[in-house]
C-alpha cells in the first residue's frame, strides 16, 4: 500500500510537534474570532499577521455565518473571552457566482444525488454577502452587546483586507 497524503500530514506533524508551544491558553490572546473561507490560499494567521494563539478561526465554504457558525462564535464569547469578530469573504471566491443556482446544481449533477434542503449559500455580490453576515452576527439574540463585528473583503491578487462599509 502506498503513502497516501494523510500519511505524508502526520509525518510532518512529528516533525514540526517539537517545536510547538503547548503552554498557550484556548482563549484568544487578541480577543478575537475570525469567520472565514476555507479556501486553502488564505492562511488567516499567515495573510493577516497573525500568531498561533492569537485568534479563533472558524471556516467553511464562502465563510458564511451558519448556525454552526453561530454557536462557535457563542462559545468563543462567553466561553473564551473573545470579543470582536471579523467577518472574511475573498475575491475570486467559489462561491461567488453570477447565478446563485448553479453551485447547488452542479454539485446535484457531479454527487449524483439531490441536496435536499441543504443551502451552500452562494453569493452574487461580494460587499453584499459580507453585510448579510455581519448583520446576522449583530442581530442574533446571544451575541453580547459591546461585541465588535467588522465585515471584510480580502483581495488575493494584492493580500490586503477592504472593508466593508455600511449595513444592509
């Protein structure tokens, strides 16, 4: 059986684990969760200037606030003592389509199989899908009321962070 990439990952894990702080709190030492795209060019703590320990990243496609979304910025709130929150979407995005159907359908077509009530949430206008977000996490009954939450757009042709003025 050959080495598969897993493999290849938790190698490199032993290699790296040596020199891996294990004295760091799971509270955020910047007080700060950062809801972005799972998409493997951004590295938030890398792109942002950032240090391992220093924030919450949470992730999925489009870094859409979710419910799941949701109860893990609850948790880093009242849990681990974050207090801010960054909203990212990012240029170039595949989630980001001029028809919001069309993700929905093309994966129906590639698994074979109806997605039933799931919404990949597919966006056609980016400032406008950072806003729908940002909102949510501002209008949600458990978000604390002195809780920063800023709406962002990172450009990956330049790397820098616009934000997103304005509420929807």
């Amino acid at each position: 059986m050959s080495r598969g990439v897993i493999d290849e990952v938790v190698e490199a894990n032993r290699r790296v684990a040596a020199g891996v702080a294990t004295s760091l709190s799971s509270r955020p030492a910047r007080a700060l969760a950062i809801v972005v795209c799972m998409d493997a060019r951004i590295d938030p703590l890398v792109d942002f200037g950032l240090a391992r320990g220093d924030v919450h990243v949470i992730r999925n496609a489009g870094g859409r606030v979710t419910e799941d979304v949701l109860r893990s910025l609850a948790a880093s709130w009242y849990f681990l003592d974050s207090g801010a929150v960054m909203v990212v979407h990012h240029t170039d995005c595949g989630m980001f389509t001029s028809d919001p159907d069309e993700p929905r359908r093309q994966l129906e077509r590639m698994a074979g199989s109806d997605l039933g009530d799931v919404d990949l949430l597919a966006f056609t206008d980016e400032d406008g899908s950072v806003r729908e977000d940002v909102d949510k996490i501002r209008s949600w009954s458990l978000t604390p009321q002195d809780t920063e939450v800023r709406g962002f757009v990172y450009d990956l042709g330049s790397g820098l962070l616009r934000e997103v003025a304005g509420d929807t």
